[in-house]
C-alpha cells in the first residue's frame, strides 16, 4: 500500500504540490469531454472528493471505457495540481490502475437516492456520502465520548452481553439458548427445559450495562460502560432498534443534581468535538438534513439546559392549547408527542424532565421523600425526544427488596445486586445515552436505521 490518503491531499495540497503521488478509491462520477476527462475519486478518508484529471491523449480508449465508470476503484499515479478553485488541488493522472470493475447494474448510478431505498441495500449505502458523513461523525462522537470521561477520571468497564436479569424489568429481552427448536416446542415442563440449557438458567441479551455497571462502580467509584444494548421492543418508530449502542456511566457518592451536571457537560462536551472535528459533515447534514443544524448545536454548547418537574411538565401539557394524541395526567408516561411538545414548543432547548412517578419508573430508582415520585430525570431534545434516561439508584436495602416485590420481581436472580445495598452501600446515580439517539440529534437523520451501519428492527433483519 503506497496510496496517500485523499484527506490529506485536499487539506494539505500546498506541501504536494508539484510532487508525484499515488491516490486509491471508489469512482463516485466519471465525466467525459473532447480532450479531456476527470473523475471524482473517494477513498473514506474525507467527505469531498478528490479530482482526478485525465488527458485523453495520454491514455488508450480502451482503458479510458475499463476504468470511466461509477462505483470502480482504481489507483491513480499523477502529480498534484493546483485546481481552478483558490487553495484546492487536484491530481493530473498519469497512470490508472483499475482495481475492480464496475459493471452498469450498480445501484448507486444516480446522484440522490432516498434513504429508504438504500436501506434495501446496506452493504453499498456506506459508499454514499450521507454514510460517509454518518459514519466519520458516529466514530468521532464515540471517541469524545471516551475522551470526556477518560479526562475526567472514569474506568471503562466491559459489562457481559449475555445477562440472567432483566434491568428495566419491561420484558423486552431476546432469549439466549443452545436448545433446538424442535426441542422448545416438544418441551412441556419449562423448569426442566431450562435446566438443560446451555447456562442451566434463563438468559438473554443484556438491555442495559447498569447492573453490572453498579457492582463496578461500589469499588472503583467512576465508571462506565460504552456497548450494544439489545431490545426485543416490537414497536415500529423511527426512534427505536432492537440493537444499539450505550454510554452508561455509574458514579458512586454522586446524587441526582450531580449525576445531572455530569450529562450536561457530557453532551456539551461531545458536541463542542463534532462542531470542531466535523465541521465538513456538519455542512452536509445542515443543507441535506437539517437547516439551521449548527447553530442548533452550537446553541446547545453555549446554554444551560431546563431542568423541570415531571409535575410542572404534566400541568404545562394540560395548559397546552393543542390536540394531543394520548391523555396527559399525572402519573401517566409521557408520550414522544409530549416530549417534543415541552422540549420543542416550549423550550427549544434540551430538558431534564425530573422526579417522575414512581409506578411508571424502573424499580432499582431512589424513591423520593414523599412517597410517590423517583430522583429519576429522561433527557429530552428537540426533534429527537428522551436521549437520556438517568437516575439516582435505591441504596437503601429494604426500600429496593419492597419496590421489586412490589414488581413481582424474583429476587433470586438478584442477590449480587441487593448484596450491594447489605454490603457498603453508598448513594450513587448514574444514566444510559442511546449513542444512535444522539446521533439522529447531532446529524438531523431522522431515522434511527440511517445512523447504523446495520440496523435491526422488528421485522427486519436488515442484510
Ligand atoms: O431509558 P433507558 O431504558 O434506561 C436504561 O436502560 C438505564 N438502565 C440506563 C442507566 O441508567 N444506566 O435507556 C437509556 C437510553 C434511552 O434514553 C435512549 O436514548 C436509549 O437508551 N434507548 C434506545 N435507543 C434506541 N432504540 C431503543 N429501542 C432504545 N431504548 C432505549
Ligand atoms: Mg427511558
């Protein structure tokens, strides 16, 4: 591989100009004229691509109909140029190697394609710059995300993929087992069947890091976890897949106000690294996705977010002058309309929605004082809705064992994590990013399965 990346020649032309160089990538449009041709070459490296120049004389007209042609990749050798634009360049070929060839069924010949169309065909939507774009900014937001709380004296914590518990407690867990099909449906005792199975107990894909986040947390204090979370949820929105990815950190001694403060200087911090590491991508999503996109976020670094009661929320939509879909009460959940309504009508900004009711809420949260809310809080954007479901945790023995018995949870499959609260218990809080939510927030995507490479949803395998 002697290829120069395409980045860097667009960004640091000057230093080549004059000089040879070999480029490698994906033809994007071939354009031909009388004398001349060029081709814009991309290679993953940037957004842009680089212009290939080619002077018909130079080359026979059977390589020039082998390597014209949408979708092939080539090598190029050739000196770097500067182009008609001011302060860009481009590379007069002098030899083109053609890698792979190209035939007229490629699907992706025409300039704009709709998302949903290219959902039909993942394994070559990467090579459009929507998921270029997509993809740079997903590995970018990742990075600072780490970045933030290595910085800030967090330990990264592997927790297991397959998991007997159920975090949320919402039944919504896809099932992990070595038995044959034939065998689940011949099996008429379930104790039996699942004794026989590969773990000799129920297990599924984990939901959630925070479980096993907490144990981390009761020694080592700051932790968190970055991974795929996996939800057997069968509702079809734009909102929801059954596999994404997590940022769950757990902070022992830190109560709600400050689990709050850590999410907000977390999301201010990761968006401040896109506006300033992404800023071509960012034009990209601003004209094709979102207008006004970067002021939407710069705005976001530069303001305090709300922070409102669940009981002023819910007398806010009752007040609302608008026709909403399902009933607003106290003690219901609000719905995705709710939430955009308070953070997008109201706001404009994003939202700490704190102190819900407790039956509505997961039962590992703080119960408040008087009896019937929970220190919990859901982020909320505008657009987007909940990014961060977060909470201080029951440390208090008795009160989590009742709130689980009161759920009708079996507290066998629970013990490590009681033992937490019989063993050294300490406040501690923590909160779950859906990295696929911020994602549709920070590109304007509206659709969660076009900020996955794959996406999985129910009904769909896409593959
Ligand atoms: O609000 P959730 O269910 O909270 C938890 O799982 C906690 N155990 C997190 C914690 O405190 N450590 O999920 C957290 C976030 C949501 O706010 C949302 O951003 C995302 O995960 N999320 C989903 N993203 C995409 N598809 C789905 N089906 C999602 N379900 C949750
Ligand atoms: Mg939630």
């Amino acid at each position: 591989m002697n290829n120069t990346d395409i980045l860097e020649i667009l960004t640091n032309g000057k230093s080549y100009e004059s000089k040879k160089v070999n480029v490698a990538g994906w033809i994007r449009t071939a354009r031909d004229s009388k004398t001349m041709a060029f081709l814009a070459l991309n290679d993953g490296t940037s957004l842009n691509h680089l212009q290939i120049v080619i002077d018909k004389e130079k080359f026979s007209s059977e390589d020039l109909s082998s390597f014209m042609k949408t979708g092939a990749s080539v090598s190029v050798d050739g000196t770097v140029v500067p182009a008609m634009k001011e302060g860009e360049y481009e590379i007069n070929a002098e030899k083109i190697e053609l890698l792979g060839d190209c035939p007229a069924d490629y699907p992706l010949q025409k300039k704009f394609h709709t998302l949903e169309f290219l959902r039909t065909i993942p394994h070559l939507r990467v090579r459009t710059n929507t998921f270029n774009a997509m993809l740079r900014v997903r590995s970018k937001l990742s990075f600072a995300l780490h970045r933030f709380f290595q910085e800030n004296g967090f330990v990264y914590i592997h927790t297991p993929i397959i998991t007997g518990s159920d975090c949320e407690g919402a039944g919504e867990i896809f099932r992990v087992t070595t038995q044959m099909y034939k065998d689940a449906m011949k099996a008429t005792d379930e104790e039996n069947y699942i004794a026989n199975d590969f773990f000799r107990r129920k297990a599924g894909l984990t939901v959630s890091g925070q479980l096993e986040g907490e144990v981390a947390a009761m020694a080592m204090g700051k932790i968190y976890t970055f991974g795929p979370t996996f939800r057997a949820e069968n509702s079809n929105t734009p909102r929801h897949a059954a596999e994404f990815w997590q940022i769950e950190p757990e902070v022992a001694f830190a109560k709600l106000p400050d689990i709050i403060q850590i999410a907000q200087s977390m999301i201010k911090y990761v968006i401040k690294a896109v506006l300033d590491e992404c800023q071509s991508e960012l034009d990209f999503f601003e004209k094709a996705f979102e207008k006004g996109l970067k002021e939407k976020l710069q705005n976001v670094v530069d303001s305090e977010f709300v922070i409102l009661e669940y009981t002023e929320a819910i007398k806010i939509l009752k007040e609302a002058k608008v026709e909403f879909q399902y009933p607003v009460e106290w003690g219901l959940d609000l719905q995705s309309e709710h939430e955009r309504y308070i953070t997008e009508k109201v706001f404009n900004k994003p939202v700490f929605v704190i102190n819900y009711p407790k039956k509505i809420k997961s039962f590992y949260m703080k119960q408040n004082d008087d009896g019937l809310t929970v220190a919990a809080t859901d982020l909320l954007v505008p657009g987007v809705g909940e990014i961060i479901g977060c909470s201080e945790r029951e440390a208090d023995y008795e009160k989590l064992k009742q709130a689980m018995v009161d759920r009708g949870m079996n507290l066998d499959d629970y013990t490590g994590y009681l033992d937490l609260r019989k063993y050294g218990s300490v406040p501690h809080s923590g909160f779950g990013l859906g990295l696929e939510r911020i994602m549709m927030y920070v590109t304007g995507i509206g659709n969660i399965r076009d900020v996955q490479l794959y996406a999985r949803t129910a009904g769909d395998l896409m593959a």
